[in-house]
C-alpha cells in the first residue's frame, strides 16, 4: 500500500503532519520532543517506502536504533499547522545511516536535524546494512542532504 | 485546505492512522493511552470538517475539553498497522457533545469509545456551542452512533 | 528498592506525580491522555510493590493489558501542580483485575476512573492470575475501592 | 516544598526517574524522544530548586525555550529501570544556559547531551535572564560539565 501523503521530491521524501492538541505544551507552542516524533515518522516512512520494514526486520531480531541527534529548533508551531518532514540520506555505509532531516511550515525550516541510526541485533550490537538495503539508501541522498 | 486522508462514509467521519514506534510499548503492542491521541486526532479533524477550529476557538478563549471517556480495548494493534478512526455524533446539546469513536484495522474495531467534550471558557466554565456549530455536529450523526 | 514516594494509606496506594512540560496542552492544562500515564504508574507502582514485576512477568510472556476503563474528567490540573495518584482494588478474579484510580491534588480529586486489567499470554489469551498475586491485590482494596 | 528524590550532588543535579510501559516501543527498549521527557524533567526540577519556577515566569509571559541539543544515544535502558537525570550548568549568559544533561542507570552513562535554552517572550523574541537567576546558574555548574 501506498503511504498516505509521502512524496518524493529532488530534496527527499517528504511526509506531512498535522499539529495535534497532543503535540503542544502549556507554552502555546509545539512541545521540543514532539519534533522527534515527527522525524521519526518520517524516516519510518522513508525507510518503508525503499522497502525496508520494520515489522520484517523485527522478525529476525534486528531493529533501528538511534545513535546521534544534533537539532537547532529555529521557529514554533502551533495547533492546527501542517508541517512537512523532509528526509533525505547523508551517507549509509556498514551498520549506520546518516540522514539529514527538516520539519517544514511551507518555505520555512523550523527544526533542523542530523540523525544517526543504527540497525542493532537482540544483544544492541551492531548489525550490517543488507546491500539492497544501503544501496536504497544511498540513491536516495537529497540536494539539500 | 482538505483533511489529507479523511473521508465521509455512511458511518461517520475516517481518518487513516499509521502505527509508529512512539505508539507501542515493551509488550509488542500499542501502549494504550496511544489511543486516546489517535481518538483525538479524528475528533480534531471531524471538528475542522464541519468548520470548527482549535485556533479561531483559543483566539476567543474558548477550548474543546474532554469530560467522560469509557473505552473498551478490545484487540491490540502493533507496529506499521494502518488503523482508520471512525467518529459520529451521539447527540450535541448545549455545552456538550457526545461521540462514539472506533479505532478499526480494516473490519476489526479495536477499541471502541464514547467521548465527551464540552466547550469551556478561560475560567473552565461551560460554554454554548454556537447554533451552526451544534447543527453541523448533529447533521454528522453517523448509523453507527 | 523502595519506590521513591509511593505509600500506602487507608484508601490505598498512593504515588506523587509532579506536572511537567509535556503533561500540558496549548490550552494551559494537562492533556487527557496524561491522566492514563500516571495512572499506569501509579498501577505499576502499585504491583510492584505487591510483587508483581513486569519484566519478570515479561520473561514468562505475560503482560498486564488494559482492557476497560470509564474516565471523569472533574477539574484540569496546570503546570508544576503536584498530582497524587491514588490506587486501590475494587476485585481480582480469574485474569482479571478492577482497580479504582483517583488523581488529586490535595484533597481536590481531578481525575477519577474504574480500570480494568487483564494478565495475558504471548498471543493475547487471558492468563490466570497466581493466587499469591490474586489475594496480595484483594488484600489492598482501599476504603475508597 | 522539596523536590521528592532530587539532590544536589558534587557533579550537578540529580533527578530518579523510573521507566514505565509509556517509556518503551516494541523493540523492547526505551524510545529514543522519551529521554528529552527525563531532561526536561531534570532541567524543570534543577530550574526550579535554584528558584525559577515555570508557571512563575508565564505569568509574566517568558518560557524557557530549548534552542539547540546534541545528544549521544550510548545504551538502552528498559522497563523497571531506574534513572538518573545529572543536570549542571556549562554556561548562562545573556538569554540562553547551556547544560549538560546526562541520563545514567548506576555508573553507566546511556545518553549524554548538550542542551541550549533561551528564554523567550510572548513573541519568541529572547528576554535577558534576570541577574539572580543567571547568577544561581553559575553557580552551579558541575565538575562534569
């Protein structure tokens, strides 16, 4: 099945996400973390829509896990926005990827983020990209990776 | 703007909802007060459907609160599921509006709920719906209310 | 190790819970949803200190899933209010478990609800409660239950 | 009123946090957002016992916004565990605090970061920190930050 409102565009994949009650703090504005999630979401659906599921991966005990965060929270969003999460991949080479990830209003960036993961075995070590899987990955690097 | 994936059925208001990370729990599953965020979502966007929205409310003070949930948790869901949250109304009279909610994976209902919401003002007292908003939520009373 | 502020009254077991950031909304007051985590930590406290762990349970493949609750929302609570979450037995039958839950501050009761839980197995069958666990829970119903 | 579980140690502030169902995703592990919920938890615990105090500073119309973080992911933690959040000051000048957070289970360190706050008005414009309250977080800067 297709995902509902991912796109691909020549910066990367690109899901939109509405701003929920859930999604706010007392400050009127989004909650810091709440930006994690949407990120999330977008390098799940990312990673889905080059084939690579998590349910599957789960099955044979392997799993993503994230390594490194580097964020600068440029601008607020409140209630009601729709935001875009635009994720395109830096590099992807033996067990880790680097990606390049944007929470959008329209032309504005208001998180901006490095990411890390990792796929790790039932013990946390690391475990290799499939080929098929880190050579996805690589053609997938955006203009804005 | 148009809700991105909802749509109007026999049976109410729908709005697909994948299945992340953030929403399960250590037990394979989704953690159950996910669903309470997922609930809220579709109510959210149900309200916007008929014209009432989060953002004009809070620039008159006013806000939706939930009064009263009884929830049944019938079957778990689990990670990459895509889930369809079902509203109707029940009835909407004064400051009040009663909804039933299904969360469903394609036939299954796994967790059914009536909600409900009142609108209060600054000081949390109850306030009227306005006429056109009470008539929008009426009209919206789906068969499976 | 002792849990850290949990104690046990005559009403039950009681767990302090302070507001943070991310318990509120853009409203100002906590989400709704909220309410259902420190009652889960207040439920988990509440085992444990029973003798019911759930990572020993999880190392046989059971889990406590919720499978009803019926929530009043009576009076909302605010940024770095501190919560008491108050947690006794109503019965413990079978897989079964009705627990009764108030949130308070001071002698306000917030929140209120009727929980029922369930100890299941590895494909979500109903598992019976060990006796030990049946009558340490009968033994904490509260005056309130 | 004190602070249950907090205490000022040689190395900064240190906040126990237990991990509940809410804190775990399916892959059996804490979910990687979750531990910005601890810092948060930590900052809000470790602001407020040097005397800012955040429903204080709404009145007036400030909230402390998070500006930048990096943060190292190093080891899971899962259910049951109990945490430590060591927050200490690294610099307060002008707007912004950088602090270092680490979250740790006994000696082991899981997850390190670099947190960058500003406080901010009602436009998100940066507001100076008053001096006492600059002053209070310098003096508290830990021998690990």
């Amino acid at each position: 099945m297709d995902e509902p409102g991912s796109i691909w565009t020549q910066a990367g994949h690109e899901l939109p996400q509405r701003v929920y009650f859930e999604d706010t703090d007392f400050s009127g504005r989004v909650y810091h973390a709440r930006y994690l999630h949407f990120m999330e979401r977008g390098r799940s659906d990312y990673l889905r829509l080059i084939g690579i599921h998590h349910h599957a991966l789960a099955a044979e005990g392997r799993v993503f896990a994230v390594r490194h965060m580097a964020i600068d929270f440029l601008k607020p969003a409140t209630i009601d926005d729709v935001l875009t999460v635009r994720t395109s991949t830096v590099k992807a080479t033996g067990a880790r990827v680097v990606l390049r990830q944007e929470v959008r209003r329209g032309d504005e960036v208001l998180v901006a983020a490095t990411v890390t993961v990792a796929l790790v075995g039932a013990r946390g070590r690391p475990v290799k990209l499939p080929p098929a899987a880190r050579d996805a990955l690589a053609a997938r690097s955006g203009t804005n990776g």
